[in-house]
C-alpha cells in the first residue's frame, strides 16, 4: 500500500514538472513612456454631467434605435509642447448584450431596461468601452484644446421599459 502511494506522489510531481516544461511560442514586448508633464483637464470637465434627455420607450422601435445625439466636451489647458496628440479612453460598467455600450446603472429603482449609452468621437464613430479607439485630438500649447464627444441612447432589446437612464463613465487621456 506504501508503496503505491510513494509511486502516486512521484507521477504527480512527474507530471507537475513536465507541465512547467513547455515550449516558448513567442514573447510580448511591451512598450510605453511615463511622461515629465502633461496637460491639465480643466475643472469643468472634471465632474460634468450630460444631459441626454428624455424620451418616450415607442420612439425605440427597434434593437439598435437612437436618440439624438448630445455634445459634451473634455478641455485639456497647459499642454507642454512635447505633446501634440492624445485620445481618450472612457472606462464604465458596459452593457451585457453588447460591451461597446455604458449599462444604464440598474441598481437605481425602476431603472430603463432594454437601453444603454453609445458614446462616440468627435466625428461620431463609436467609442467603445474599456478599449483603445483610434480618434485622436491634435493638442496645441498655446492655446486650450476642446476634446468633442457625443453619447446618445441605443436600444438593446426589442423592448425598452420606462425608467431612469442613468450611468457613469471615467475616463483617461493618453498622449501619443
């Protein structure tokens, strides 16, 4: 019996071991810079809050049906002169039948269903939540540099229930 528990232990350090052996397929070279100086967000970009409006559930008459789309921008003042490009990453709860979108925040009572916030660029290609985008903002030092968004509703069911519509999105610049 001892003996068949002692050749147990030895095959499972055996095949252990033979697990932590394995081929090198590639590598991953990360690459980056920490900045000296960067711009300042101005103090009303900081903690704004967009009103998309409100809008009976008939008007989403489809999966996919959008409201009108609402500006909302990002001032970035103090830019040294060695930066001269950034885009801007929101990062948010997405939505679960599509992760592009911001969920509507279903902890409030009575919360919207079946819609969730599309927010895009400048030129109002879809941003999408959690990634990189490739929208990028030329920067000036002289002068203060306005970051233009839209966010709209956008339907993500057949069925929109009335409700809050509410979320929260943070969001980060990176210079390029």
């Amino acid at each position: 019996m001892k003996k068949n528990l002692i050749a147990v232990v030895v095959a499972a350090i055996s095949a252990v071991s033979a697990s932590n052996a394995l081929a090198t397929a590639g590598s991953v070279n990360f690459t980056g810079e920490i900045l000296d100086a960067a711009c300042t967000v101005d103090v009303a970009s900081l903690n704004q809050t967009v009103a998309l409006g409100a809008y009976n559930k008939s008007e989403f008459t489809s999966q996919g049906a959008v409201t009108a789309a609402k500006k909302f921008s990002i001032v970035l003042k103090n830019c040294p002169s060695t930066v001269n490009q950034a885009h801007v990453r929101f990062d948010g709860q997405p939505e679960v039948s599509d992760s592009t979108l911001l969920a509507i925040d279903s902890t409030t009572p009575g919360a919207a269903t079946g819609v969730a916030i599309n927010l895009m660029s400048a030129d109002k290609v879809q941003l999408p939540m959690h990634g990189e985008n490739s929208y990028r903002y030329g920067l000036s030092s002289t002068v203060d540099n306005t970051l233009d968004f839209y966010a709209q509703y956008k339907s993500t069911a057949a069925t929109v229930t009335a409700g809050p519509a509410n979320s929260v999105a943070s969001f980060s610049v990176v210079y390029n």
